[in-house]
C-alpha cells in the first residue's frame, strides 16, 4: 500500500512508529536460549477478507519432524502497510503460539526482525511480546543493501549497521533474509536457517506454519482448535 493510501487510514502511524523505536532498545541481541536446541517452532499468518489466521508449528529439531500445530483466527484492524506488518499479524500469530502445549526453545518468524527501518519489524515485537528467542526469516529485502561476502551468507547493511544477513539456503538461487528478533545473536540466528533448511529454499518451520496458515484460510473455523 502506498504512503498516500496509508494516510487515509485511521490508524495512529507515528504514535506506532514511537512505540517501534521505543521497544527496539529492549531487544536482546544475544543467545539466551539452552546450548541444545530440543523444539523449535515457525509462525506464519494468512488472510481471508478481514480475517487473519495464525499458524504455529513446533518441530523437533533434530528431525524436522511436527510435533504440534495450533491455529487462532483474529479480525485484522489495519490492511497491509510496510513497516507495520507486526500491528496486522501479531495478534493472531501471538494468540496461535500461546496454544501450544509443547514450548519450543526458540521461534522462527516469517517476516523482518531489526532488518527494519525503525530496527523493530514483526520478529522482534513476537519475541518481546513472548518474551522467548526468536528469529526473522523474511522472502525479501525490507531495507538497507546485501554486500558482497564469501559463504553461505552476506551481510545486510542500513546506515553502516549490519541488520541481518542474505541467507543462501542451498536450495535456491534466491536468498532468505535473516535478522535477529530477540534473545539470539545474528550468527546463530543464520546457523540455524541453514540446519532448518532441509529441501527448500524456506526453512522448514516456517514451510509447515505456512502450510497450516493457508490450510486454515480455506477451510475456515473448522480448524480454529486443531
């Protein structure tokens, strides 16, 4: 949605933007999560009309096998705008994750972390909201320029800061954006991309929480309490 449209909704942006700028500085950008990781758990949200459907998905994470899925469905109050996507998903993400029965060690997000203008995107607010570990995976480059770097991944870098970093899965051509959300360092945050990304560009918590997102979308209130 363009800045013009934006304008128009009734939704307090700059009093959102000081919140994000405020939080930010509660971020915690090392590892505070057990050295061995048992569960791990991907989110993802999907949208019907003014719906939005959460998904969590907790997988072993020796095996990448699902262990537990939970849905919650919430009515959005505000439409896409860029750099405000946590006010539109985190409440069913949020509500999803509380249901589960198995507590994942740590989260992986579809969507920016400190990769975001304000240092705040949707991976940071889950975390702090959660108060848990958590990573930022996101299909594309919200700010700053990927650099060129030998390896696996090259850093991602806004204003001479180095906010996430261009994953290269294995899987694809195309990178995966990963950014620190909250109780993980970035190299840790990139290792565990790389060992979560099985066959697929996407790492396989957050295939299978998208997978149970749209799943949820199209059939509706049935799966609310799966």
């Amino acid at each position: 949605m363009s800045g013009a449209s934006a304008s128009k909704i009734n939704f307090p942006f700059k009093r959102a933007e000081e919140i994000q700028r405020h939080l930010s500085k509660m971020i915690i950008t090392r590892d505070c999560f057990p050295h061995g990781i048992r569960y791990i758990a991907g989110i993802d949200v999907a949208y019907s009309g003014d719906l939005s459907y959460g998904a969590a998905a907790v997988l072993e994470y020796k095996t990448m096998k699902l262990i537990e899925k939970k849905i919650s469905s919430q009515r959005m109050i505000l439409p896409y705008v860029p750099t405000f996507l946590a006010f539109r998903e985190l409440p069913a993400a949020v509500a999803a994750a509380r249901k589960l029965k198995t507590k994942p060690d740590i989260f992986m997000v579809d969507g920016h972390g400190l990769a975001h203008p304000r240092r705040f995107g949707f991976a940071c607010h889950f975390g702090l909201a959660l108060k848990a570990p958590t990573i930022g995976v996101a299909k594309n480059l919200l700010c700053g320029e990927v650099k060129d770097s030998k390896g696996f991944w090259k850093p991602v870098i806004d204003e001479g800061e180095v906010i996430g970093a261009a994953v290269f899965t294995g899987m694809s051509s195309k990178p995966v954006y990963v950014s620190v959300g909250h109780k993980v360092s970035l190299e840790t945050a990139v290792r565990i991309v790389l060992e979560c990304a099985r066959r697929y560009r996407i790492p396989e918590p957050i295939r299978l929480a998208h997978i149970a997102a749209e799943k949820a979308k199209r059939e509706g209130a049935s799966h609310l309490n799966c």
